[in-house]
C-alpha cells in the first residue's frame, strides 16, 4: 500500500509501502536532523526495541537515535528470556508491549513479523529487518548515503555486485531506486543472479538494465558500486558456498577500472569481498553509511511519533 | 443421440461449473468440499473442449455458490463458467472474477512466513498480468498458480 504524505502514526514495514514523495521527504528530515541536532525532541518517548535475532548495526543506531533525541529504550535482544519462549505468541507480546512503549522498532526471523505486529499494535512498529523479506531502514540510509556522497539520483548509475539472488538489501534498494531515472547494473554469477521479478518491474518502469558477470567489465560505468556479501547461510549446500564466497573482491585494481568518483557501498558486515586497504580511501564510504543510521532512524522515530513533520 | 452427449445428468435445481482445466477438477471437488455433500454430484472430466482441449465439469444440484466460493473458483481455474440452474433451464451463467484480494483459504508457500508460524488468518493480493500471480501480504512473497495451495 502506498502511505500518505503524513507519517505520524504510520508503520515503517516495506520500503514497497513509500512513494517518491515519501523518500524524498525522509531523506530531508534526516539531512535537517544531522545539521541540527534536537536533543529533546523525544523527551518522554519510550521505544520498545523487540529483537528477537541478533544484530548489532541496526540494534545499536536505534538505540542511540533514540537516546540522541532525548528518549528512552525498554527491549530486549534475546527471545529467549522473554515469554516467547514458553510460548506467547507475538500478537499477545506486541500487545503488551504497546501499554508500555509509544514505538516498538522490532527484529525477527520470519518474515513478515512486524507487519502481523502492527496489525495488533495501536502505535508505530518499525520493520528493522524480517528474515529474508524486507529490511526498509537499511535502504533509507542507504538511499540517504548516495545523496549525500552523490548527489541527484536521477541520471546515477549504480551497479550491484554480489549475491544478488538472496541479498535483501539489493532488491530493496533497487525498489526505492526506480522512483527515480537512474541505470542499473546487476553484476553476478548466474547461480545469484538478480531474481527474474525484480529485472522485469525495473524495466517496466523505464530503468535501463544491464545484467553481466563479469565486474572488470562493467566498472567503468558505476558512479556507485554497491557491494553485498555473499551469504554463507543461504546456501544449503557448503560446497556450493565454496565455489562462490570470493567470486568478487573490490580492491585497489578493481577501483582503477572504476570512475574516480567513484563511492564504495557495502551493508556490512563484510567477510572479504572489500580489501580493507581501501577503508581509508574516498571511494570508500561504507562506514560513513553505516554512520548515517543515525540521522536515517532519528528521522523516522521523530515523524512517525509525530513529533517531525 | 450424437456421440457429443455429455453423460452427465441434467439438474432440476443448482450450480453447474463448467469449462473446468480437467487437470484443476479434483482440486476444485476438493475446495468446495464436494466429498461431504449431502446432495447429488455429478463430476466428469477429460472432456473434449475447443477452448481447453480437455475440460471438466460439476453438476452440483440444490446448491448455489457464495459469492465468495466464486471468486475463490477463479484461483484454481480462472477460465471456469458458472450456471445458475432453476427448473432443469440456465437462470444465471457468469465468468468467475478473480477479487483483489484473498483471505483465509490459501497457504503462503514460504515455510518460514510468520502465517505458518503463528495462528494468523493468509492474506495476499491478487496479481493477474502475465498470469495469475498471488502475493503475501505478510512476507511479500509471490506465488504462481502452480504453488497455490488451499488451506
């Protein structure tokens, strides 16, 4: 569904949920909130942060968004001590937890979680990532990143690089991204190549495409290259892992191929695929993104509490 | 009689579905719960039809489907017809539409969608470009006609 103009009150579950104009204004607040900080802006606010897998990025840049804007956090990061474990179920949880909460910002293994949760939740629920589905707040910063790093999205060309097939965080970019006139490249061995669906909305919607496996090949064209891990869980087989796991490696002779403007994106966490020999580099911005978590999540948490507008 | 005679009897009062994928029959017997009806059933498949190659049709007498049971038809075989039967004639003949959305009867095919975790009812919109597609509003996981699968 697309959501109206208004964010207060609204759930954050599906980066499908936002329109152009949504993007574009989250993306605005978020600029004004790192320019200037609004220490007290949620005063008196508690946000349940329900993590019922681990996480460590998105768990934490929550948490001191929150704490950043004068709110407090109850939660939990372990399902194992809570009354999951003997049983609840989450439309019981999530309807305890909104008598003592006013957001609850939640992580779960299966997907589509948090939507159920916010179907029982008469308060916001923030998606901060539900199994393979959709991790919503990643792409916002990420989207948030290439403005700031780039600039205009229109006219940008982006390639993808990595386990396109299984990576969360392509796709969902990729989605947000055909709001706007950019061109893509999907840069990956035929076995994690970018789902067939996805080839065929970006296309209906007038995004050049381009599908390749060979990444020396390609580089000179990316104005951002957006690298992703390949995801050893994913892979029932190990042998098949094996074969992939170093299929691409950015390093210093893939970035002489690439623009000198080039950024360097990756979600993190990283296993090898980025040489850290570049981390000091310009090119290389994936911990400045990592970084923007903070503004992306103050944004969000202060709109849908109603508190931005 | 010519040899294009359906040997299936005609009804006085009730529902005939026709134009049926003879592959799709059982299926659809299944979903109405035909197996426990306390009325007369007629199934025949493996029909010839122009349209289909091989198509089946159900004779149901003394019932007449919801609406709902309709459009829950249109899922499993879209290109079915519906006839109204009163006094042995047609009353009613309608193509089963597809609704936009569906509640409640079709499992999502992703094992780990919190529908096959939890006691909550399957929800999905209803996509029907390039064929019949069905995605969950939940896990936002699409499903072909091939993987529908009623609860």
């Amino acid at each position: 569904m697309m959501v109206s103009s208004s964010f207060k009150g609204r759930d954050v579950l599906s980066i499908n949920d936002f329109s152009r104009e949504d993007l574009l204004h989250l993306l605005k607040v978020a600029g004004e909130l790192e320019k200037k900080p609004r220490p007290d802006l949620l005063k008196g606010k508690i946000m349940a942060s329900l993590f019922f897998e681990p996480s460590t990025r998105t768990k934490l840049s929550f948490a001191a968004s929150m704490l950043k804007l004068g709110g407090q956090v109850i939660g939990f990061a372990d399902a194992g001590t809570t009354s999951v474990k003997k049983g609840e179920t989450l439309w019981d949880t999530t309807r305890m937890v909104e008598a003592y909460s006013d957001v609850i910002v939640m992580r779960h293994s299966v997907e589509g979680a948090p939507r159920l949760s916010a179907e029982a939740a008469s308060i916001p629920v923030v998606n901060a990532g539900d199994g393979a589905n959709q991790h919503p707040t990643q792409t916002l910063l990420d989207l948030y990143t290439i403005q700031k790093e780039h600039g205009d999205f229109d006219g940008m060309t982006i390639g993808f690089v990595g386990d396109l097939k299984y990576g969360r965080t392509v796709h969902s970019l990729a989605v947000a991204l055909s709001h706007f006139k950019c061109s893509m490249h999907f840069v990956a061995p035929n076995a994690l190549k970018m789902p067939d669906s996805y080839i065929s909305m970006l296309k209906e919607k007038g995004i050049v495409v381009t599908e390749t496996d060979d990444l020396e090949g390609a580089a000179k064209e990316f104005d951002v290259l957006y690298m992703t891990r390949i995801q050893e869980e994913r892979f029932p087989d190990p042998i098949e892992y094996q074969k992939y796991k170093s299929v691409y490696r950015i390093d210093k002779k893939i970035l002489k191929l690439c623009k000198e403007s080039v950024k360097i994106m990756h979600p993190l966490p990283r296993v090898g695929e980025i040489d850290p020999a570049l981390d000091e580099m310009e090119q290389a911005i994936y911990f400045k993104q990592a970084a923007n978590g903070i503004p992306v999540r103050q944004a969000i948490l202060g709109l849908v509490l109603g508190k931005l507008e | 009689m010519s040899g294009k005679t359906l040997r299936i009897a005609a009804i006085k009062e009730g529902t005939v579905i026709d134009h049926i994928p003879a592959e799709k029959i059982f299926s659809v017997v299944r979903f109405l719960k035909l197996d426990k009806a306390s009325g007369p059933v007629s199934v025949a498949t493996n029909l010839m039809s122009k349209l289909l190659g091989k198509k089946g049709v159900i004779k149901i007498s003394g019932r007449e489907l919801t609406s709902v049971e309709v459009e829950e038809i249109a899922l499993l075989a879209p290109e079915a017809t519906i006839n109204i039967i009163k006094e042995y004639d047609v009353a009613q003949k309608r193509q089963v539409t597809l609704p936009k959305q569906i509640k409640g009867f079709v499992c999502c095919m992703n094992p780990n969608c919190i529908t096959n975790k939890q006691p909550v009812s399957t929800r999905f919109s209803v996509k029907n470009q390039d064929g019949l597609k069905l995605k969950c509003s939940y896990c936002e996981r699409e499903m072909g006609q091939r993987q529908i699968r009623i609860i």
